[in-house]
C-alpha cells in the first residue's frame, strides 16, 4: 500500500500524466501525497483503491463483520 500524508486519509489514488508524454505522478487529491508513477506505485494504487471498492460494496451488502 501506499502511504498517504494523513494516516487517517481515505482517499482515491489518481494518476497525473505529466506533459509532454512523461511518466507522471500517482497522487491523492484528499491528503495530497503524490509520487512517481513508477510500475510498482501505479499498481499499488490500483490495488489500495480496488481494496476500497470492495470495502464499500461488503458495507453496502451487510457483510462487513
């Protein structure tokens, strides 16, 4: 996982393209950490925020415990 600013922070990882055609940064608009998006930290935001939608989908279906 990556690391937010905020430890508390539960927000969505978002990927920034740089201009000019650069690699770009993996960021969170909610506490604003952000890094480069190198392969290993672009996959694991796409695991953290797919991590959070199966979070909300068990929430929403009673099956949290």
């Amino acid at each position: 996982m990556l690391e937010h600013r905020d430890p508390d922070c539960t927000g969505t990882w978002m990927l920034e393209p740089e201009e000019g055609g650069g690699r770009g940064r993996v960021c969170c608009p909610t506490c604003g950490a952000s890094r480069p998006a190198t392969l290993e930290a672009t996959m694991a935001a796409l695991k953290e925020n797919l991590l959070s939608v199966q979070m909300i989908a068990l929430g929403l279906t009673g099956r949290l415990p």
